[in-house]
C-alpha cells in the first residue's frame, strides 16, 4: 500500500509549508508556501547566504531612499527564494505581503503590485504566484481589487466563517483556514476538554467552510494550514489544498496505514444560510468570534515581528556602498 502522503495526493492537492529547498525537493508538492517567519528561518540556511548578499547590494542600488533599503531587500529576499521554490514546484509559490499593512487596503495594494513585478522582472508569471494577504476586511478588498487584475490572492490568518464568507463573495482565488492555532486556543481555554479526531475545533472550522462553498458554489480554494499533528491533515484528506510543514510531511509519508477520503464535492452539504457581509456586518461578527480576534491580532503581531527581525538581520548584513 501507498503511505500516507501519497495516498493523500491521490484527493487532495498537497502544499509544503517551507522556504526549505531541500525539503521541497524531497516531498514534492504541488504549490508551497512562506511567510515572514519561514523567510527569516529559510535566511538562515547555508544554501540561501549568496542570495541574501546579492539581494543586499540590489536594494541598495533600487532603494528610493536608505531608509527603505532593509523592507525593500525583505521583499526582494521573499521573491528570490520564491524564485528558487519554482524551479522544483510545478505549480506556485504563495509570497506575503508585509504584515504591517494589513490594515491598509491601498498600501496592500502597491506591495502586491511590487511583488508581482520583481517576479515578472525575474521571467516569472503573475499566474505561478499568490499573493499572500492577512484576511482583514481591508485585506479583502485589497484582494478583490488584485483578483480583477488578474493577481491571485491567497487570504492568511483566517479563523472565522465570517472571514471565509467575506473571501467568497469577493472573488479570492485561496483561503488558508487555520486549523492548529484554532486547536491552541481552545486548548488553552478547556485543558481538559476532548479535542481528537472529529472533535478538533480546527479541523470542524475548515470543514464547516468546505462544505459551505461547495454547497453555494462558491469556486475560492480551502487550503487548510498550520496543523499540529497528522491527525488533523487525516480528518481533513479530501479538502482542496493541504499546505503542511516539513516535519508532518514526514510523518506522513512513513505511514503505510489506510487513509480515508474525508472531505468531497459530491457529498458537500451546508446548513449555513448563505450570507453577504458589509463592513459593519463583518467587523461585529468578527468582534463575536474571541478566538478569531485574538489569533488573528495575534497572527499579525508575529508576522511584523518577524517581518522587523527580518529586516534588521539584512540590515546587520548590509555593507553601506563607498560614497
């Protein structure tokens, strides 16, 4: 029999959750995908040390200012590494926005743009990229306004129904529902309380919004992330996209045990009543979500962390041109 992995791509699209080259070579996926926090660990691997000292003096030489060089060589690093990424992946690399925008529908907007053109500067197609945005209500718009260009957008740091249906309605090409830190949160607040299998509030949040937008058609890919254990992955085999870290792609693949089909269009079926949000709409139901509110503000506190770490080890790194 197959293991695990390989069963799994059978139904669902696997993505790797690295900016690891060796182990994107290794389990082959179909997509990956990198934030701030995979871009500061992936700055630390040997294979990447040249490329960091090239994208240094590059952004000294396009900066429009030197106080932009550190967040203008951050964006360019994410490129270069989603460039590498795309010499082993068949199908996109997903690149993220700086997360102190996300609050910031027009300057969204730009970075993304940005993004796309160091791609393209590179011979990359817009079509083998996704843009990574917070799934913020301005995030959403900035989303809605990049899907009508053409720019596919995949929304971060969704813990809520109401985000997955503001996301629907406004046209986004990918979702990432995540799964272990909604497990966290709960944890934390019921120690005690069942949470295997089926019971995983995680793996229930993903699999109430797959089975939404196959019940209203709505055509936005679910790519379930940031999972804990295999379990999580198993309860959800079936659903559209899997992006999943290295260490899980592990395990997986040295399973040989039978996996299931879980999650799948024909047997799809909501009791949700379809809905429309208008900003109002969509900030109370946010506000009525604890655990959305507080992980996402705290997703977006993380990622700028990073983000700042980022720029400041590319900062250290820097050599100020001779003037």
């Amino acid at each position: 029999m197959a293991n695990k992995l390989e069963q799994l791509k059978s139904f669902t699209d696997v993505v790797a959750d690295t900016g690891d080259i060796e182990a994107i070579a290794k389990f082959k996926p179909l997509d990956a995908t990198t934030n701030p926090s995979l871009l500061l660990k992936a700055a630390g691997l040997e294979q990447y040390q040249g490329l960091i000292d090239t994208t240094i003096a590059w952004a000294h030489e396009n900066a429009p200012s030197a106080d932009e060089v550190a967040n203008l060589a951050a964006t360019k690093l994410g490129v270069a590494i989603g460039c590498e990424i795309l010499k082993i992946v068949p199908g996109r690399i997903s690149t993220e926005v700086d997360a102190r925008l996300s609050f910031d529908t027009a300057k969204t907007l730009s970075k993304a743009r940005q993004i796309i053109a160091l791609y393209e500067a590179e011979g990359i197609a817009k079509d083998r990229v996704l843009i990574k945005i917070a799934a913020t209500w301005e995030g959403i718009r900035a989303a809605e306004i990049l899907e009508k260009e053409g720019i596919n957008c995949n929304l971060t740091l969704l813990f809520s129904f109401c985000q997955a249906a503001a996301c629907a309605e406004a046209g986004v090409y990918l979702i990432s529902p995540f799964v272990g830190r909604i497990l966290d949160w709960n944890k934390a607040k019921n120690p005690d309380g069942d949470f295997s299998g089926a019971n995983d509030p995680g793996v229930v949040s993903v699999s109430s919004i797959y089975n939404y937008y196959k019940t209203y058609g709505y055509n936005t890919i679910v790519m379930g992330a940031s999972f804990r254990n295999i379990g999580e992955i198993e309860n959800l085999a079936g659903c559209d996209r899997l992006t999943i870290s290295p260490q899980l792609l592990e395990e997986l693949k040295q399973d040989e045990a039978a996996l299931e089909c879980v999650l799948s269009k024909e047997t799809a079926s909501s009791d949700i009543a379809q809905v429309r949000y208008d900003e109002a709409q969509f900030r109370l139901a946010l506000n009525e979500d604890a655990m959305a509110t507080e992980k996402l503000a705290e997703g977006i506190r993380n990622f700028i962390a990073d983000q700042i770490k980022l720029e400041t080890l590319l900062t250290e790194r820097s050599t100020q041109p001779a003037m």
